[in-house]
C-alpha cells in the first residue's frame, strides 16, 4: 500500500497512462502497462534485448490498426 504522499504522483501516472492509452483507460491496465514500460528503460546500458522485444510487442498489440501499419511502414523506411 502506498504512502499517502505517493498518492498524488501515482494518480498523475495513471492519468497520463489512460490519455496515451485512449482506448481503454482502466487503472489495472494502465499499471500494468506502466509496468511493462519500466524494465525495457529502466536501465538501458543493460537491458536484456529480449525484455526490450517483450516489451516493445506489449505496446505493439494495444496500437489501433491504423498506427501499427504506420509503425511497420516506418520501420520499412529506416530499414531501406
């Protein structure tokens, strides 16, 4: 259970969470997408790739279909 001084950066969190989620803006997927956000950037010089790729695939699967095909584009360009 947080601090009661926790409280208000946690709420903020889950708020900003729930506006760049827009589709659904419920607290427990908000967390847990915060969660699955922490481990790919929470310490880059030593990341596990493949918790980076999990991570990355997490975020891929919530993005409507129109943004995942503009996301591969994009990759397609780079790639080229």
């Amino acid at each position: 259970m947080p601090y009661q001084n926790q409280m208000p950066v946690i709420e903020k969190t889950l708020e900003t969470a729930a506006l760049m989620l827009r589709r659904n803006r419920s607290r427990g997927f908000c967390s847990e997408m915060i969660c699955a956000d922490f481990p790919a950037g929470a310490d880059l010089d030593d990341v596990d790739p493949e918790t980076l790729v999990f991570s990355m695939t997490r975020f891929f699967r919530f993005l409507p279909g129109e943004q995942r095909q503009e996301f591969l584009e994009g990759l397609s360009e780079k790639a080229s």
